[in-house]
C-alpha cells in the first residue's frame, strides 16, 4: 500500500473558490478508491492506497500530477538518508526541491546543492521532487501527469452529439476535463437501438466511462431520412446538422442542460464552412459549445490517441453523416434552411423521433 500526493494546477488559482473545487476533486477520488484524501497545503494526500489502482488518477479531470509520497521529519541527515533509499530502489535521481514553508533558514537551492554533493543525483534519472513544510520534508517519487483541467461539477451538465467518428468521440472527455458533466446524443442507422452497442461505440462508451458515469440518449436516423428525402439533397446534410441541434436542444430544455457540444472544426469538411454552421445553428436557443473549431484534424488524432478512442472510431460503423449527401452545399443560408425546415416539418420529426428516444445509463451495470 502507498500513500499518493495529488497535486492541481487550475485549481490553485480560484481563489475563494479554491475549497470548493478542492471539495469536488475530493468526491472524485473518493469515487475512484472509496477513501477521503487529507488536505495538504496546496495537495491532497491518499494513504494506504493500492499501488494497481493508482493510475486511476491519470485520467480523473482535475489531477495535474501525482506521486508516491514519503513524510519525514524535517531534518536533513534523515532527508539524506531517504534519498539514498530512493536511489537504492530507482537508481540515481533528478532532485527538486520546492520550499513551501519560506521560514526555512535555507533555500531551495542550496537544499538541493546539499543533497547533490551528499549523494549525488541524475539530470536524465526519474524526478524526486522534496517539499519543505513546516514541520516536514514531503517527498514525491515515482511521479505520473494527469489530465490537469478542473474536476467535474455535476451542475454543469452538457449534452454532447456523439457519431462514433474520431472528434465526437474525443469532445467529451475535453468537456469533462474542463469541469464539465458530459450526457451523449446518438442517431443511429438501424431499426433496434441496442444494434448500435453491437459495434465499436460500446467501446468508446466504455473509455468514455472510466473518467465519469453518464446517460446515453439514442435516437433512430429513419424518420428524419424518410421525410428530409424531399428535400434538395445539396441541402440534406445541413438539415440534418439542424435536425440533431433542434433534437439537443429539445433535451436540454426538458432535462436541464446548460449548453450543447459538438465536435465540429472549422472548414475542416465540407458541412463545416462559416456559412454552414451559421445556417444549422439558426434559430438553436441553446449554447452550444464546439471546442475543436480551430484545431487542425492531426491535432484531434492525438487527442483520440491520447484518450485510446483513435483505433474504435476509425472503425467502420454506420454513421449517418455519411449516409446523407455526399457533396453538400458550402455556402448554405439560414434564410433556405428554415424555410427548408419548414417545408419538411422538421419540429414535427423532432416530436416523432424524441417519442422513439431510449436512454441508457454507463456504465453499463
């Protein structure tokens, strides 16, 4: 068992708002290991924690970094003696030192300087980072980064369009790592919902799961495909895109969301022009969120990567996206697409799809 110093950055800056998001870290971890972490100036201290379980950390929004941690008094031939421990177990190390307490009668430099000339140390060697507090010496080892962002907040919830492709996939957890708790809209191409499970979005459902429990709300593609074929099919994609807004929007009115997310980047395919998103998002009362609009598609890739969603998405599935045209329209205007909508009712295909709607809760028990 080991004790493990969880250290933030983001949070650190909030002021007198600081303990609350303490507060909701704390909750997090207590999800994770079913224990309260000890507050620690700055850090929060785990004790007696299962070493196989630590790396749950790494993906828990909120976590810059953590450590196996060792507390000892503050004396420095007892700080000498744990380094070399250390270097016992790990080989020589990179030392730095943070002086916490500023009343300490040396700085941290020269604490450094000391424990390089008592018992050496490696610029390329795993980090030992020692802190001086008050009435102790905190060193961390064996240190792993986080995800870093905020811890989630259960009030700010979000409702996010989800396709299965790389960036849909990868919008959730960015949402998540900025304190947000992320609900899925999915609109699948087959007649029984439970049909979509049966491919790589349970997968992706399953990554997505490990940082935070969510719903999954699934709505067929046939009664928007069936009456939307009436429409010019240059067209067809960006009612489509307003199609799944108005769905979201619909949602998040009636089950509290606080804005809408979509994995859109600007002008990256064809749907995405200026001119596009402007026309789908007309007349959605909702925010809505689109974190990628400036990042480039190998940015998105190493996200996916990063997260372990990259290999899933690339699979292949029946999104609807593809189904609609191929060569939409670039240069659609708001003015055509709501008169389009009209033309095709769309309202009355959100009322019809919305009663079709199953809601599933992850993970899956």
């Amino acid at each position: 068992m080991e004790d493990i110093s969880v250290h933030y950055n983001e949070i650190a800056l909030k002021g007198r708002n600081r303990r609350e998001f303490e507060k909701l870290l704390d909750k997090e971890i207590y999800r994770l290991f079913h224990k309260r972490a000890e507050r620690l100036q700055g850090r929060l201290l785990l004790r007696g924690v299962d070493e196989k379980e630590v790396n749950g950390l790494a993906m828990l929004p909120g976590v810059a970094w953590f450590g196996k941690t060792r507390i000892i008094d503050r004396d420095l031939e007892k700080l000498k003696k744990m380094i070399k421990d250390l270097y016992a177990e790990y080989g020589p190390m990179r030392i730095d030192v943070r002086r916490i307490d500023k009343t300490y009668d040396k700085t941290s430099l020269e604490v450094r300087n000391y424990l390089i000339k008592e018992v050496g140390g490696d610029e390329n060697g795993q980090k030992a980072r020692v802190e001086i507090f008050k009435d102790s010496f905190v060193i961390n080892y064996d240190i792993s980064r986080g995800l870093g962002g905020l811890p989630i907040d259960p009030k700010n919830k979000v409702l996010s369009l989800f396709s299965g492709g790389i960036d849909s996939s990868v919008v959730p957890f960015e949402l998540m790592k900025r304190g947000m708790s992320v609900d899925l809209l999915h609109v699948h191409a087959f007649n029984d919902p439970d049909l979509a499970l049966n491919s790589k979005i349970r997968g992706i459902l399953e990554k997505i799961g490990k940082i935070n429990d969510f719903r999954l709300y699934l709505v067929p593609f046939y009664v928007f495909s069936i009456k939307a074929s009436a429409a010019p099919p240059r067209y067809e994609l960006v009612l489509f895109k307003r199609f799944l807004l108005k769905l979201a929007e619909r949602l998040s009115k009636e089950r509290g969301y606080k804005a809408i997310a979509t994995g859109d980047s600007l002008s990256q395919v064809a749907s995405q022009t200026l001119n596009n998103l402007s026309a789908e998002s007309a007349g959605i009362d909702a925010l809505i969120l689109r974190p990628f609009t400036t990042l480039n598609k190998e940015d998105i890739i190493k996200l996916a990567e990063k997260y372990g969603t990259y290999d899933l998405s690339i699979q292949p599935y029946k999104d609807c996206c593809s189904i609609v045209s191929k060569h939409p329209s670039t240069n659609a205007r708001a003015e055509m697409i709501d008169r389009l909508s009209k033309e095709i009712d769309l309202d009355g295909i959100v009322d019809e799809s919305i009663k079709l709607l199953k809601v599933m809760e992850f993970p899956l028990s």
